[in-house]
C-alpha cells in the first residue's frame, strides 16, 4: 500500500508544481516576508484537503469531479463551480503553455515555436491514457524536488545565510487559505479522475500527509532563498533563474529542463481534468480531444506567464475559499463511516 500511496502523492505533487510553483513566481506572489507561519498552516490544510478529497473519490469511485462536487458543496453551487473549474483548468492549462514557451526561450528556441513544440508533447502523452501520465509522474517529480532542494540548499549555504524563524511577525499568515485555496481545484479535478485506482484508505493517508510535508518544506526552503534576491526578481520572468545566476551554465540548463518537465506534467494535468468533464458516452480517443482543447489554448498564450499569473491566481484564490471551507467542515458535517 505504501508503494500505491507514493504514487498519489507524486500525482499530487506533479498537479502542484507546475508553472507557477516550480519558477518560484506563484510562491513569490502569496508568501515573501513573515510567511513562517503562513507556510506552516498551509502544509496543514493542504493535507487535510488531500485527504477529504480522496476519501470521497474513493467512496464514490469517480472518475471525473462533478460528483465530487456535489458531495461537497450540493447541487446549486455545483452548477457555479463546473464552470469556475472548467475556466480555471483551461486558464492555468494556458499558463502552463506559456511557461513552457518562456522556459524554452532560455535555449534560443523562439517563443512560438517552443509552445508548439510543448504542444505536440502533451498530446502525445494521451496516447497511453491516464497512466501515461501517472508513470511520468512517478519518475520525474522525484528528480524534479531532489534537483530544486540541492540547488536551493547550495544557494543558501554558499551565500552564508541562515533561517530565521521570527515568529513575533508573522503578518502575513492570512495567505495560507489563499495559496491553499487557489490549487483547491486543480486537486478536485485531478483526484476526483482516480476513485476508481485507490484501493485503500492507507493509500490516501500515505499520499496526503506524504505531499503536503514534502510542499510545506520545499515552499519554506524556497522562498527563504527568493528572499536573499528579492532585489532581482522584477528583472527575471522566471525567479528560479534570479537564483541560479549564480550557479554554473550547466546548472541553469539541467534545472531549466526539470522546469520544464514540472510545466508540462501540471499542463497535462489540466488537460486531463477537462477531457473527463466533457468526455460522454462516444468516448473520443483521448489524443484527439487533447488537439481540440490546444487549439483553443494557444492564442491566449501571448498574454504572457507572469501577467496571467499575477491576475488570475489571486483572483482564483480568494474565489475559492468557499470551497476551501467546504472541504475542511466535510468531515465535521459527517459521521466518520460515511466520510
């Protein structure tokens, strides 16, 4: 069970480090300064939410979100949060496009080129399916975190800074439920689709609690680290590359592909989300509805990474605090044999 446990948590852990995680763009935006505690409580809901999430999934066995949806917030608000999470998939699925572009750029690739070339790799992931997809996951969010942890503990070493926790101020605590918030339904898309593949509930305590420890340290490590070069980050699209300034050639390069794998696991995230939702009775090979929903996406992805990110994900995140509020209270809204 631990081994299919670890497989949801990597599935998790490649939901959330996308984009805007893993450049540092998305943590930069919520946390910053006196987020200690604001990063701690997050590590708490997130798992909770994790938990409540698939616990539901795997009682119901879905295979798609909307009737994870209606177990947690009815039928009235779920007609509202179909189409948020529709819009929300297809928006961030544009950012994760655009990341792609602007990560590719830093290897001369022109910026179009580089989102069709992104483009074409995501389909082909569907041609094997949802586990296509697992299995990727597996085996590049481990190399993925290792390679982000090493680079940020080197920075931080060599630049001779320590960690400071200075609980006396902690202003900022309040942008947990936010953070938290804005990838509550990336979450229900993507764990609502695998009802049917969990087996036990130990699999989803081992997944839960194993994803949000290992993101509640990776965002404190690195936003500790975006803090020493905060001076640069309105010079660099990405703030990942602020931090690797200063680390050899061939370093920027090795973390610009794992950035780049990152963007695309959460890009096909996304796309895997929207396909279940539309897919009917005439299943449609899931290859081809992939094409269809790129095509839609590409265009907007001239509006840039760090313009989308900057609008939509605070404005996603405080539209989501109702159903983040819903999935906390579930399991006080319900005995413990039916949670």
């Amino acid at each position: 069970m631990w081994k299919s446990g670890c497989k949801w948590m990597f599935l998790i852990m490649g939901t959330m480090i996308g984009a805007g995680y893993a450049s540092g763009r998305e943590l930069w935006q919520f946390f910053g300064e006196e987020s200690g505690l604001a990063i701690l409580l997050f590590t708490v809901i997130f798992a909770v939410c994790c938990d409540v999430i698939m616990s539901i999934s795997y009682r119901l066995k879905t295979e798609q979100f909307y009737p994870v949806l209606i177990e947690l917030i009815g039928k009235k608000w779920t007609i509202i949060y179909d189409i948020l999470i529709i819009v929300y998939l297809f928006t961030t699925t544009v950012i994760m496009i655009a990341g792609g572009g602007a990560t590719l750029e830093t290897f001369h690739v022109p910026y179009w080129i580089g989102i069709i070339s992104f483009s074409v790799f995501i389909v082909g992931v569907f041609v094997k399916g949802i586990k296509g997809m697992i299995s990727i996951n597996t085996y590049i969010i481990p190399i993925l975190i290792i390679g982000l942890i090493s680079v940020l503990f080197t920075f931080m070493f060599n630049n001779g800074n320590s960690w400071a926790l200075e609980w006396t101020a902690q202003a900022n605590w309040s942008a947990a439920f936010t953070f938290t918030a804005l990838n509550i339904l990336p979450l229900v898309a993507v764990l609502a689709t695998i009802g049917r593949e969990i087996k036990s509930r130990h699999e989803i305590h081992v997944a839960s609690i194993g994803s949000g420890v290992l993101l509640g340290a990776l965002s404190f490590i690195y936003n500790e680290s975006l803090m020493q070069v905060s001076e640069l980050l309105p010079l660099y699209e990405i703030p990942l590359f602020a931090i690797l300034k200063h680390f050899p050639y061939v370093m920027l390069i090795m973390m610009s592909i794992l950035l780049l794998i990152a963007i695309y696991t959460t890009a096909v995230s996304g796309i895997l989300g929207l396909i279940t939702r539309f897919q009917g009775k005439k299943k449609m090979p899931l290859w081809k509805m992939a094409i269809y929903l790129l095509i839609l996406m590409i265009p907007f992805a001239n509006i840039g990474f760090s313009t989308l990110i900057s609008i939509l994900y605070p404005l996603y995140g405080i539209l989501n605090l109702f159903l983040l509020t819903a999935i906390l209270m579930y399991p006080l809204r319900n005995s413990y044999k039916n949670y």
